[in-house]
C-alpha cells in the first residue's frame, strides 16, 4: 500500500515548472484557432459561436480567438455577468464585443 503524502508535498511539483511558461504565443494561438475552426464546423456541424463575456481577461482571449478562428461576423457576444461582477464589467465586455458584427446581448441569470 502506498503511504499517504506528508503535509508540504505537492504531487503536482514534480509535472509543473516554470518550463510550462516558455511557449511561443502566436503558435499556440493558431493551434487553439485551428482546433475552434474543426470542432465548430466539422464536430459541431456549425458556422459560427456564441461566446459568453464578463469582462474579465479570461473571456476576452476566448472572444479573440473565436473572432480570429471563424471572422467576426459569425461570433456572437452575450455579457454574463458573474456574481461579484462591477458595473465596470459591463464596459469592458461592450469593449470586447466591439469587434463582433452583432450588439452585446445581456443576460442576468444569475
């Protein structure tokens, strides 16, 4: 039987470094707009995304790459706001959208 670990061992230290930090960015970036475009047109049999924003980093890179994969015109924005969500939120997530070819839809289902 395995002994339990000791308090203070991570079991994850040993698969993280800062080594997970050195990618190249535009080559990831294409990667996951690679996959968007597949999984959207040929799994999901779709032509386009609806991408939840709440003004929070997060979304954003979500909404850019979406944008970037499949054109801006077929990417559609909903603000969600989350629970400790501030009303300057909803200005950056209007921002965000500002590259879409739809208005912001709102949504407080919460």
């Amino acid at each position: 039987m395995k002994a339990p670990p000791r308090p203070g061992d991570d079991p994850t230290a040993a698969r993280f470094s800062r080594a997970v930090l050195d990618i190249d960015p535009p080559a990831v970036a294409a990667r996951i707009q690679t996959w968007l475009r597949t999984a959207i047109a040929r799994d999901l049999h779709k032509r386009g995304a609806v991408v939840a924003v709440s003004g929070g980093v997060d979304s954003a890179v979500c909404a850019a790459l979406a944008r970037r994969s499949l054109g801006a015109e077929r990417v559609h924005t909903l603000f969600l706001p989350g629970q400790n969500s501030t009303p300057g939120s909803a200005v950056r997530a209007r921002w965000i959208s500002a590259g879409s070819t739809t208005a912001l839809a709102h949504s407080s289902a919460m």
